[in-house]
C-alpha cells in the first residue's frame, strides 16, 4: 500500500507541475507562480496533501488497475 500510495503522490506531483506550467493561473503570471510550484509539488511528494482530491484521485485510479 506504502508503494501504490507514493506512485499516487509522484503521478498527482507530475500532473501539478505539467498543468501549471501549461496554464498558468489568470491572477498570476508563470514568473510570479514559478516560485510556488515547487514548493507544492514537494508537499504532494512528501505526503503532505493527501487528503487532497488529486492524490486520491490518482489513488483510486492506481487501485482500480492494480487488482
């Protein structure tokens, strides 16, 4: 469970980094938001974010295809 819920953590990292990069919010451009993407990526990472819905959107999705 420890794996498939870190494999969660890094897909739902990877997915925040290629979308905010691809679509920028509209109330800050790339350049003033580049210093936040990190910084968030690392705490889907970490496991900081858990209960957020991406993590456990991908979660699910792992689970569904892992049985």
């Amino acid at each position: 469970m420890s794996d498939l819920l870190q494999r969660a953590r890094d897909i739902a990292a990877d997915q925040y980094i290629r979308l905010s990069l691809k679509y920028p919010t509209p109330n800050a451009t790339l350049f003033a938001w580049a210093d936040h993407i990190p910084t968030y990526e690392a705490m889907l990472r970490d496991g900081r974010l858990d209960h957020d819905r991406e993590v456990q959107t991908a979660l699910a999705a792992l689970r569904s295809i892992a049985a």
